[in-house]
C-alpha cells in the first residue's frame, strides 16, 4: 500500500504534494544538488503500543531505502494504471538502493527502545550528478510485524512511503532532508496507525 499517495496525484501532471499536503509546481528536471545530503539517517518508532511493557511483546521491521530519477520516477507512473494503484519498489526501474535492513525488538518499554536507527547513510554520493533534480524521490519500503502481549494479538503491515530530498521549512526555503522517518502506533482496538512524520517528542 502507497501511504504517501505521490503518485496518484502526479500522473500526467505537473503539480506534487509536499509532505504538508499543498500543492508545489514541479519544473520539470531542475538540477538543485544542493538539496541533497551526503548523508542521510534512518529512523523507525513505534510510538505506541498497549503491551509496552509486557514482556512477550516485540516488534519486526525489514526495510529498505531506495532514490528514484526523477526521470525514470514518471516514466514509470505512465506505465501504471489508471485509477488508484500500489506499486512495488521493482515497478520503478533505475532506482538506486540505498540501504536495507532487518530488526527485531523486544525490549519496548520506552521509546528509544523502540526506536530502530541507522545512521549517515551515504546518499548524494550514489546518485550521479545529473540526476540530482528537485523532485527525485525517496522510496522507502517497509514490512513489519507486531505482537501485543497485552492485546494478544500480532499485527502485519507492508507498504511504501514516497517524498522527496528536500524539505520546506515555514513553507518558504528548501532545505537537503536530513532524515527519513516511519512513525507507527498501535490503537488499543489493535489497528495500527502509520506515517513518514518526526514522531512527537
């Protein structure tokens, strides 16, 4: 499942969503390598869960972080179909991995316990120069697993995430984004709640 529905929006149009959910005009190929990083981190939280402090509870993530040409990114949107549609990471030819990884946790009694971090991934080095446009894009795939001791219960999701490498501050400069987030949370009901924000402090 697409959480960030980027390219529904995009198809055949020059206007993208940013992260805030307006609406930015995109021109087309527009070399901005200053709006990429050297580096990036990771970081995945579970915010919330019912069985935090239950000793049976854990959390699975496998993910992986990928950058997409701009080019090959709508290139590849004209081949999808019409209509609402989720694509895999394989959809998108000529994306670049950027890192991958699995962790299994089972101490969460606080946050930063369920917190996964990676950091200083290598980013605007493994993209060649001229792909260093405005509005490349961030994929980042994700499958996790869940169990609440206290709920009894374990929970599955997959899905990708989609943004770009730059990030709007006060809505008027872009700036390289430093971070890539995934935010999770686990209702009392046992439905999980997901998205690519910085989880509150």
């Amino acid at each position: 499942m697409i959480k960030y529905l980027l390219t529904i929006l995009v198809c055949a149009c020059s206007a993208v969503p940013a992260p805030s959910q307006t609406m930015t005009m995109r021109q087309p190929n527009l070399y901005a390598p200053q709006l990429y990083a050297d580096k990036i981190d990771f970081s995945a939280t579970l915010v919330d869960l019912p069985g935090a402090q239950n000793k049976q509870s854990y959390w699975e993530l496998s993910y992986q972080l990928y950058f997409i040409p701009e080019a090959r990114y709508y290139e590849a949107l004209r081949g999808f179909p019409q209509g609402g549609y989720d694509p895999t990471p394989e959809e998108f030819p000529g994306r670049i991995l950027l890192a991958t990884g699995h962790q299994k946790k089972s101490r969460l009694a606080t946050p930063p316990e369920r917190t996964i971090l990676l950091t200083a991934v290598n980013f605007k080095e493994k993209v060649p120069d001229a792909q260093r446009t405005k509005f490349g894009i961030l994929l980042t795939a994700y499958s996790v697993k869940i169990f609440d001791g206290e709920l009894n219960k374990t929970i599955y999701d997959s899905g990708i995430f989609l943004t770009h490498p730059y990030e709007t501050q006060d809505q008027k400069q872009d700036l390289p984004r430093k971070t890539l987030y995934l935010t999770f949370s686990v209702t009392p009901k046992g439905t999980l709640n997901y998205s690519q924000l910085r989880p509150r402090q």
